[in-house]
C-alpha cells in the first residue's frame, strides 16, 4: 500500500505565521496528507491549535534582529543546525512538497528543500514580502499571496489566493452581527501575537471618556503584554469598566463573533478573521512593520467602509473615544460596516491554497 503524501510546513514566530499555516494543515489533513510542521521553540508556543495529528519538529534557528552580540555570532551556526537536523530528517521521509509561511523558523526546512529540489512553494500574508520570503522568492515555484496586490520581486510571479482562516474562525463565518443597542455590548481588544503597547496605553482611558450610558453597558477583553496586565486591568477597573484582560486569548473566534466592535492591529491575520466573520473594526497598523505592511494590509477593510484606519500618530484617547462613541451610538451604521467587512472577505483561501499545493505536489516544475 502506498504511503500517503506528506506536506511539510515551515513556519514560525508569530500567529500571523502560524495560523494560516494552521488552516492548510487542517485542510491536507481531511485529503488525506500526512502533515509535518517544522518550527522553532517560539514558534513551538502557537501550535496548540493544530490537529493532533500533525507532527510538529522543531529546528534550531535565529535572527540577527534579536539579541546581543553573541547571539548574533551564533545566528549562522543555529541556522545550519536546523538546516542539516531538515535535510537528514527529509531524507529519511521525503516530503511530496514543502510549504513556506514565513518568519525565521522556516529558514531549514525552506533551505533544505531548495537543497533537496523538492517541490515548494510560500505563502506571503502580508501586501509585502517578509525578510525570509524575499530571500526564498526566486528560489521556488510558486509564490501564493494573502494579501493582494502583494510587492514581489521583478520576474516572479504572484498567485492570490487570500489569507487562509483555521477551522475555528472558518465555522462562524458570517456569523449574525448584534448590532450596538441599550444592553451589554462586547469590544474586543487585539494588539497581534506579542500584545501592543499603544492598545494598552491609549484603550483604557479612551473607553472611560466614555458617555456614562454607553460605559456601563460596555465589556471589554483587551489582550495586553504579560508586563502591562496589571495596569491595565487597574485602569479599567478605576474607570469603573468591566475588562478581562489577558497576555493571550485562546477563544478569539469566539469572542469575535460575539463583538460588537474590535479594535486591532492590522496583522494580515487578523483582517483575514475580521473579514471572514464580518465585524467591525478600528485599526491600528504597527508603524514599524516592514515597508508599512501593516497599512496596505488595512487598506481593503477601510476602502470598504469596514474600518477606521488610526495610524499611531493619530491615536490618542480623545479621538478614539468619539471612533468608539460613533459607532456604538450608530447601529444601522455598525451593521453596515459587518456587512461592508463580509464584502471583501476569501472564504475560499484555504480552497485556493489547497488547489496550488497539490497542482505543484504533482507537477514539481511549478510556476513562478
């Protein structure tokens, strides 16, 4: 009997990485596939949503953006490492194809497989390629593109498919929007994989200029760093606001479909749920992401008239507070911003992925 097809996943460092990476193995997984992922220890932290089945490796690897001179010393000696532990495990196993995501961890198994020539391909989520996909892109064969159109290097050529969504977020799609009323009301506060501390330092105060009405019918769950819980929650607590706030939320899907009103980081994951559920939406875009891809990946929410854009040099409690009133005072201008995010929504990148991952399985040549 033939061994199933096996697609291994390289992909790490962040849930922007991790969670459409969780969406393709989900989707092999019920074709049939055997699925490995392969990252590094903090990537190894975001895997607890992947089916039980997927075999998860994890290699050595670094980047020269972290730590001190020593560490960075060692950067290359880590990388091949990792690079040696993948290919000798791909040999043992050989991979039908191999799927980037990016982020450092992805490094090896990427490395190995352009030693290997295995079939492989990456997902960029992002309108910009990430530092590791610009080194892979001219080295595969094909490129799929989450966020389109995506910057790519001259003479390589680009698939878009979307942001693919993990079963949780998949299953409330275009889940019923409650709009703002005279009852409890739910905001939901994201600041990406590691927290942000601007959501931190402005949120808080910007709920509690809230009207009296309108603060007392207001929950709020604010994800927030592990060193800024305290305050935070002392914030909220002073401004007489109720608040859950926590270093991360394993129950996002959830508590997405049930706000009313989500104030975020523009991560291209996060825009993908928000669009995929439909939900309206202040954005924040991380003013020091790469090439401002933070923006670009808001873009189509707010052409839409799904969110408001809010770079961090206009975000300050006096102006977040009228975003915030005016959308929970207005809830026929609310449902039309859920409706208006639902517009611009893939709910078949996972589908699309899918189909390009086994077109390149089975016809190794690819394009680029």
């Amino acid at each position: 009997m033939a061994q199933q097809p096996l697609l291994v996943i390289a992909a790490g460092g962040t849930g922007g990485h991790m969670f459409p990476a969780q969406a393709l193995a989900e989707a092999m997984l019920r074709k049939g596939w055997r699925v490995k992922l392969t990252t590094d220890s903090r990537g190894a932290r975001y895997t607890g949503g992947f089916p039980a089945a997927v075999k998860v490796e994890e290699r050595a690897s670094a980047t020269f953006a972290r730590g001190g001179s020593l560490d960075k010393v060692m950067v290359p000696l880590r990388i091949f490492a990792g690079t040696v532990a993948s290919i000798l495990s791909m040999l043992r196993d050989r991979p039908t194809i191999v799927v980037g995501f990016g982020g450092y961890p992805a490094i090896p198994a990427m490395a190995s497989a352009t030693a290997l020539r295995l079939p492989r391909m990456i997902h960029e989520q992002n309108g910009v390629l990430g530092r590791v996909n610009q080194l892979f892109a001219k080295h595969v064969d094909a490129i799929a593109c989450g966020t389109w159109p995506t910057d790519l290097p001259e003479g390589v050529k680009g698939h878009s498919t979307g942001n693919p969504v993990r079963k949780a977020i998949h299953d409330r799609a275009g889940a019923p929007y409650i709009p703002p009323g005279d009852w409890p009301m739910s905001l939901l506060v994201m600041g990406g994989s590691q927290g942000a501390r601007i959501l931190s330092d402005v949120v808080p105060g910007a709920l509690a200029n809230l009207s009296d009405g309108l603060r007392e019918r207001v929950r709020v769950a604010h994800q927030a760093r592990e060193e800024d819980v305290a305050r935070v929650e002392k914030a909220y607590a002073e401004a007489g606001l109720k608040a859950e706030v926590k270093p991360f939320f394993n129950d996002v899907p959830a508590r997405m479909s049930e706000a009313q009103l989500v104030i975020t980081r523009a991560g291209a994951s996060s825009v993908a749920d928000l669009t995929v559920i439909g939900r309206p939406a202040i954005l924040v875009p991380f003013a020091a992401a790469a090439a401002d891809h933070q923006t670009a990946n808001a873009r189509g929410l707010v052409e839409a008239g799904a969110a408001i854009l809010m770079p961090e040099s206009k975000f300050d409690p006096d102006t977040l507070t009228e975003h915030v009133e005016m959308i929970l005072t207005q809830p026929e201008a609310a449902v039309k911003m859920a409706h208006a995010a639902l517009s611009v929504a893939h709910p078949d990148a996972t589908d699309r992925l899918v189909d390009l991952v086994e077109h390149l399985a089975y016809s190794p040549k690819g394009s680029k």
